[in-house]
C-alpha cells in the first residue's frame, strides 16, 4: 500500500521500490500515469510487452513520455507509436523515423501539439488537406 500510494502521489517513487514492485503491473502504471518516464525504472520484461505498453501509454500525455522508455522492437511498432503521439505529439521524435512519413500518425502527434510538424517528412509537410 505505501509503494502504490508512493507512486500514485510522485511517479518518481519508482525509482526507490523494491526491485520485484518493478515488475508488478498496477504498481508501474500507476506510476507512469503521473510520470511517463518512470518506465525507465520498470523491470525490462513490461518494457517489452506489447499489451501493458499500449496501455500505460494511452493514459494521457504524461504516460506518453513513457514511449522514450520501451522496448527498441516496440519504437517500430504502428500501433505503439500511434497511441504514445495522441497522447503526447512530441514521441514520434523518439519513435522510428519511417513513422514521420505516416500522414495518420504525424496527423495524431500535429493534433496532440503543433509544434510536433517539424518532425514530418518533407512529403507530408507539403500537404494541405
């Protein structure tokens, strides 16, 4: 109860748990809802699957920071990206290049925050509709 309350106040705690609270689902995202990048601390197996990602992720814009985080395989991940960028536009920076020649998801990280078109392709910035 102290490391989930811990957690749920300041993300950062996680960084201070018990290494086995590190691989406890509830616990990392209740942490990566409040500080996206507390994934930094999860145990690597939840940064490697697919299913708690697009979750922890898809929690707001904070939980999208986690995305610096993940697994390299899950950066390349359409769905993954897709989820992190509506959240919070600035991940596709982070996300694999070719994403920045996807219009659906370049779309979703210019909706979330204009400022994220400076990272499309050249071909998408030319594009009006």
């Amino acid at each position: 109860a102290v490391v989930l309350a811990a957690v749920t106040q300041s993300g950062f705690a996680l960084g201070h748990a018990d290494e086995s609270l590190k691989r406890d689902r509830l616990v990392v995202l209740a942490a990566v809802a409040r500080y996206g990048y507390a994934l930094k601390h999860a145990d690597e197996s939840l940064k490697r699957d697919r299913g708690f990602i697009l979750t922890a992720v898809s929690q707001g814009s904070v939980a999208g920071r986690a995305l610096l985080y993940v697994d390299e395989s899950l950066r390349r991940d359409r769905d993954v990206v897709l989820a992190a960028v509506a959240q919070n536009g600035f991940m596709i920076e982070c996300a694999d290049q070719s994403f920045t020649r996807d219009r659906e998801l370049v779309l979703a990280a210019v909706r979330s925050n204009g400022f994220t078109f400076q990272y499309a392709d050249d071909s998408l910035k030319r594009d009006r509709d």
